[in-house]
C-alpha cells in the first residue's frame, strides 16, 4: 500500500506569513485557532524540523510538512 502525499505551493504575497494562517489559507485546518492547536500538538515540521511556535514567521523557500500534506512557500 502506497501513501500518496498531498503537495501544495503556496504563493506569498509579503515577506512572510504566520505558521497557523499558512495552514489554514492551503486547506489543512479550517481556522487559524486549528492551526495552532495542530502546530501545539508537535505534528507540523518547517524545514524537516519540528516547529511549536504556533505563529512562526514562514518565509519563501521554506517547507511545511504535517503528516502526508507537504508546502512548499513560495516568494
């Protein structure tokens, strides 16, 4: 049995947006308070390491992962 990953690119329109709203403006939580539940949880990862600050600044060129969901940030 294979997993397929689920991959979004994301497209900033600043030089940065918040860890929770990230999640929440691809579709993986339906509000930003979700978003900070799940990055409390310790499931969310930014550049293959764990991440728990629920609004940490996301900038092009990172990568958000959280289980099979994978976001690639974009300037």
């Amino acid at each position: 049995m294979t997993t397929s990953i689920q991959q979004f690119e994301f497209k900033l329109n600043g030089e940065f947006i918040g860890l929770n709203q990230l999640l929440k403006m691809v579709g993986v939580c339906d509000s930003g308070g979700a978003g900070k539940i799940l990055v409390a949880e310790g499931v969310v990862s930014v550049d293959g390491h764990v991440e728990l600050r629920k609004t940490c600044k996301i900038r092009a060129g990172s990568v958000v992962t959280l289980g099979d969901v994978r976001i690639t940030v974009l300037a």
